[in-house]
C-alpha cells in the first residue's frame, strides 16, 4: 500500500534534506568529517599570529584534523585558546606533544603537531603543549628591521649632509666650481695638445733616437770587450799614484819653499839700496854718470869719425907728416 505524502509534506523532506546536504557539505568543507570519531585538544597561545580558524592540522606534513576553534581565555589574560579536532583515528598523541604555529612561503599559518616521547598518551580535553616557531616572515621581519632603523638612520645623516652642502655651495660657491672645472677642462685639453706634440717629436727624432741607442750599445759593447785593458790602464795608474806616494815630493817641496824665502831675501835687500844691484835700482848718480860717459863717449866717436888722422897716423915708410905751421 503505497503511503501518499502530502504537498506540504514532500516540501518538508526537501527542505529537510536541503539542511542535511548544506550542513554535510559545509563541515566537509571545513575540514569536518562528521561520521568519523574525532577527538578534542586544545592549545593556549600568547598570540596565535594570524591563525585562523578552519586551518589545517599537520603531523610530519600530512593532515590528521583542523582547528575547530580560537577564543579568548576567560581570566581576562587575554591569552588565545586553540581549539584542535584530530579525525585520524590512527594518530595517537603522547602527553608531552607540543603544538606549533608554523607559516609557509605565502604566510599560510598551520599547526603543526610534534609527537612527544611519553608512554602516557593524551586523551580527549587535554592541552597540548604550546610553541609559536618564527616562520620566515617572522625571520626576514627582524633582519629588516635593524636595517631598516639604520636606513632611516643613515636618510637623517644624508639630508643632514645635504642641508649642510646646500648652504655651503651657494650661488658664488657654485661659479668658482664651474670656472674651476672649466679651468680643469682647458688645462686637459692643453696637455692633451702637448702629448700629441711629443708624440709627433717622438715619431719624427725616432730614427735620431734609434741611432743615439745604436751608439750607446756600441760603446757598452766596446767597454765590454776592452774591460782587461781598461783594468790595465787602472792598474798602471795605481802604479803611477803609488810611485808618486813613494818618492820624495815633502823633502822637495821643502826646498823649494827655502828657495822662495832666500830669492824673496834678495829683493827685499834690492828695494832698500843693498849692494850693486840696489845701489843701481835705489842711486840715480850712477846713472847721471854712465849717462854723460855715453854722452861724451858718443862725441868722442862722432870726431874720430870726422877726423881720423888726429887720433891715428899709419905709414908704411915709418915717416911722420910734417903738421903744417900755423
């Protein structure tokens, strides 16, 4: 007998199972089995770190629950109580198991379980261990963090520096670095002109160049292969040297300066009229008379000249002229 059900009736069911289905699929997607035994724990965190509600609970990265629930303690500690549901059934948990708040590449935040070493295993209601891990957010975090104070350090020292320059290199300031770098300019310029010039004179004198080279090498060569005799040459003039060392030279020297002193004796007694030869230089009557001898020695010639017969009488007969009697 086939049971008729009513309008109202069939909307009901549907309505019913519509509740059914949206409560099913809402907890499966939560994470939620509904018809698997699940069991309670709970963890109490200082600061759960994003958290959230509906998040995976691992054990060595494979899934074994989620977190069911996050609430404030009720002493006004303000601290974070975490509510875990684990549906493995196969998972059992020691006493000393800690919980961990770890994050990924994303800043995803899981909990992480860590199984303890006790052989009494935690049972339905117990807290866990709690531990928040410095993920690699937290991690890069605090390395930027001291750099970035030492940026902001390092921006206050720069504007510093820049305020500073700003009212050193005023309008005036800035000319005399444009006229110096000018300066700068034409000065390169001018030694670039004078490298290229002795560049040009290089060029020009190098086959005078290559010469003065070629000379020197053959002098070196010639010093080179005449090295015994220049070492003779040295040699004899060790000889000389030793020679002149050994001879006498104090002993001559000697009598030279004696020599000097009684030739320097002589013209003293000259100047002061001692002897002939200072009589001669110092008396002028000697010269007076040698003087009128030569005058009167002069007429004497001049009238033997001009009348020889007066001085001389020659004959071959030994007969005398007879003087005419006057």
């Amino acid at each position: 007998m086939k049971i008729k059900l009513t309008k109202e009736a069939r909307v009901g069911l549907v309505m019913v199972a519509a509740i059914l289905f949206f409560y099913f699929g809402f907890n499966y997607l939560k994470g939620k089995n509904i018809f698997s035994p699940s069991r309670t724990f709970y963890a109490v965190f200082d600061d759960v770190d994003q958290l959230m509600p509906s998040a995976r609970v691992q054990l060595n990265g494979m899934q074994v629950g989620i977190v069911d629930n996050i609430y404030f303690e009720s002493d006004q500690s303000f601290r974070m109580i975490v509510k875990i549901l684990v549906t493995n059934r196969d998972v059992t948990i020691p006493k000393d198991s800690e919980a961990h708040i770890v994050s990924d590449l994303l800043g995803t935040r899981t909990l992480e379980l860590s199984l303890g070493k006790s052989k009494t295993f935690a049972v339905k209601g117990d807290t866990l261990i709690s531990v928040r891990d410095t993920g690699i957010t937290d991690e890069i975090k605090n390395a930027i963090l001291p750099l970035k104070k030492q940026i902001e350090k390092l921006a206050n020292s720069v504007d510093t520096v820049l305020v500073g320059l700003n009212a050193v290199f005023n309008t005036k300031t800035q000319n005399g670095l444009v006229n110096s770098f000018e300066s700068i300019n034409t000065s390169l310029l001018t030694f670039e002109h004078t490298v290229k010039e002795f560049d040009i004179l290089v060029s020009s004198e190098r086959k005078k160049m290559g010469d003065i080279f070629t000379n020197v090498r053959s002098i070196t060569e010639n010093l080179k292969n005449n090295n015994e005799k220049i070492s003779g040459v040295f040699n004899n003039l060790d000889r000389i040297t030793d020679d002149v060392a050994k001879s006498n030279v104090k002993q001559t020297m000697t009598d030279l300066s004696s020599a000097v002193n009684s030739f320097n004796s002589i013209l003293n007694k000259i100047e002061k009229g001692e002897g002939s030869i200072g009589q001669l230089t110092s008396n002028d009557s000697l010269y007076k008379n040698l003087d009128a001898s030569s005058r009167n020695l002069s007429l004497l010639l001049e009238d033997m000249k001009a009348n020889p017969k007066r001085y001389v009488h020659f004959s071959l007969f030994g007969k005398k002229e007879k003087t005419n009697k006057q």
